[in-house]
C-alpha cells in the first residue's frame, strides 16, 4: 500500500497544486490560519521538511524560517517545486524516503509536513517517528498538519493492520488504493505522550486542517 502511495503521488504531481485549490486565492486565502501558524512556530529555525511536495507550504515557511531541507520521496515533486518563486536562498530540495532518513551533516531545530502524517501506516509510525526525531536538536519544536475528515472521507476500508483506506484517482482514470489514518485527538495524545511531555493540538476548522506541535 505504501509503494501504492508513492505511486499516486508521483502521477499528481504536476497537477497537485491545482487539485487542492492552492492556484486559486480564496483557498490559500482559507489556509492563512496553518500558513501564520507555522510560520510563528518556526521564525529563525533550521527546518527538515519530510513530504514536501511541490512545496506549497515551504514556500510560506520559509519567508520566517533560517533554513528548510525539503524532502519528497518522489522527484517529480521537487520537479514542480523548483518552479515557485521561493526564496532559494534559504529552501534546498532533496529527494528522500521519510523512512529511510540519511544522517544529516547538522541537526536541525524543527522539523515539520502537512498532510502526511495520516498516510503514514499504523505499524510504521513509531520508527518514523524516532528517525525523525534523531535527526533534530533537543527541544526541537515538530508540526504535524493533517486534513480534518469530511463528510464522506470515511470509507469504512481498513487493512490487515487497521489502516484506513480510501480510493483516489488521477485524471486520466487510474485509481490508487492509499492509506488515509485521520487521527482523533485522543490518539494523537496517545501515540505522541511517549516523546513529548509538551504537546499542543489546534483545530483549523476554516482550514479544514488540525495541527499537532511538540517539542522532543
Ligand atoms: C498529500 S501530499 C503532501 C505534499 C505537501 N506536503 C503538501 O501538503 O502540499 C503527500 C506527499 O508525500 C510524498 N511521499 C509519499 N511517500 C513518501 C515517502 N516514503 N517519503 C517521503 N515522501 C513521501 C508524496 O510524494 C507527496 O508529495
């Protein structure tokens, strides 16, 4: 289901951007809540970014970040990504697999992705989130920021393992089968107390998006 994921996203790519709205100004109007979050949380911060995509968020962050190292395991991301008109100066684009994370020469002071963590599945989200966590300095700040589900997100589609599936199809007809977990706030408190005393969840409801942020 995985090697599925990585697939569908690698199709989309060029029309990712599009697909969510994010070409047009009354949707990145509707996610200034997330875009001011995130850039408070990480003012002056060296960031991993891990599924970046075409770097719709990076492109914001970075306007108060030090630094972002943004990473997609698929090239055909960072392919659309180069095309904005970010601050280059401060983002580098990298091709790596979130669960397969190199050793960095540095360690970073945050580290955060939107809409990816509920496409990690169940039994991989604890080493995920040690890697991940090695990778960063202590009392590093992390931000994970996931779609809120609507009205019909919820398939009743589950695996073997209790992920959640839904169906998701490209335009020229191809369907992909993907894991979508939509955390409730009591899982999140569950899964994340283990590496954090300091946890805050927010609600975007404008956004239609909820966001945790930790420090390690
Ligand atoms: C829903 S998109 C989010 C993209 C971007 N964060 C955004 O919100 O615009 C999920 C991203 O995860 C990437 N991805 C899938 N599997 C991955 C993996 N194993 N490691 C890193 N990125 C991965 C996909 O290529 C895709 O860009």
């Amino acid at each position: 289901m995985i090697n599925e994921m990585q697939e569908y996203y690698k199709h989309r790519a060029t029309n990712y951007d599009v697909s969510m709205g994010y070409d047009n100004e009354s949707t990145i109007y509707s996610q200034q809540p997330v875009i001011r979050y995130l850039q408070e949380s990480f003012k002056d911060q060296s960031l991993l970014e891990i599924a970046c995509g075409p770097c719709f968020w990076t492109q914001f962050v970075a306007k108060t970040a030090k630094s972002i190292l943004a990473t997609d395991y698929n090239e055909t991301t960072l392919v659309e990504a180069h095309k904005k008109n970010i601050d280059w100066s401060r983002v580098s684009l990298k091709q790596i697999d979130a669960y397969n994370l190199p050793s960095f020469p540095q360690k970073f002071t945050g580290a955060f992705a939107v809409d990816w963590f509920a496409h990690v599945p169940l039994s991989k989200r604890h080493k995920f989130l040690s890697n991940l966590h090695s990778c960063l300095v202590s009392n590093s700040e992390i931000i994970f920021c996931d779609q809120l589900p609507g009205n019909n997100s919820l398939t009743g589609n589950y695996d073997h393992e209790g992920n959640h599936l839904q169906k998701r199809s490209l335009p020229d007809g191809t369907i992909f089968t993907i894991i979508k977990n939509y955390l409730t706030e009591n899982e999140t408190l569950r899964l994340f107390k283990e590496f954090s005393s300091n946890i805050e969840i927010k609600q975007f409801p404008e956004s239609k998006r909820w966001a945790i942020r930790y420090k390690i």
